[in-house]
C-alpha cells in the first residue's frame, strides 16, 4: 500500500507517462496511457480532465488531440499534483486519521508522524515533473507496477 490514495497514484504515473512520451513533442491518448500505467480508461479519464483543468498537463481536443506537457507544466511540482488530486490532508492530516489530533490535543503518533509529514512534503516540494522525466528517458525508471 502506498502513502497516496489509489486515484492520487495514478495521477502521478499519467503526469509522468505524460511527460516521458510528450517531451520531444506530440500528444498522447487516453487508450495509450491507460494502457502505460495499467489503469482503468474510464476511471483514468476522470483524473485527466481534472489534471487538465487544474493546469497540471496539458490537452487538446480533436482527431489529432491528446494531452500533453510543455514547459511550464514541466516545472510543476509533484507537491501540486498531490494536493490537486488529494487535497493537502497527506501534508496536514493526521496519521491515524484522528479530527480531533492537533499540537493540544494529540493523538499517539502525532509527534514522530509530524517529522515523517515534513519530509514527503519537503520531497515533493522539491521534485519537478521535469526531474524525474530524466530518470524515465534514461530507462531507469518504471510505471508499470
């Protein structure tokens, strides 16, 4: 099981697939990114118009459409693509799930988890999309699971 949620999780393998088959140019569809990160289309699709809207990739309708990454999208990063999916709760929330958990009022784990939030956030906070599409066009990188 991943620290992400399961729509959070593919989000970031399509941004990445995305970038990885965009960056000399072109677009890629749905069926072919789908296919890329094992995902369900349909389900895919939804995450994609979101990421689309939020400006998070890139798309174009049409015979000839697709989405798509470009330089400014390139610099995203993966702290954007998490809290536009998932919202900040994985930076913010607590790691039992907990309401009530605050510095007041804390639950069990609430210290040592605090630590442990810090440094996925500073991680994510420090990891554009571009960065980490360098890993992928070296191969040394998978998105299938």
């Amino acid at each position: 099981m991943g620290i992400f949620s399961k729509t959070c999780e593919y989000a970031i393998r399509a941004v990445f697939f995305i970038a990885h088959r965009t960056a000399k140019g072109g677009r890629v569809g749905i069926k072919e990114i789908a296919s890329g990160i094992n995902s369900p289309e349909h389900f895919l699709a939804k995450i994609l118009q979101d990421l689309s809207r939020k400006n998070i990739i890139r798309s174009i309708k049409g015979p000839n459409g697709g989405f798509y990454m470009d330089d400014a999208t390139l610099k995203r990063r993966l702290s954007e693509v998490v809290e536009a999916v998932d919202g900040n709760s994985l930076f913010t929330g607590c790691g039992l799930g907990l309401v009530y958990c605050s510095e007041i009022n804390p639950c069990p784990l609430h210290n040592e988890f605090k630590g442990i939030r810090a440094r996925i956030y500073e991680m994510l906070q420090n990891t554009t999309i571009e960065a980490f599409n360098e890993d992928l066009n070296l191969g040394i990188t998978s998105l299938k699971k």
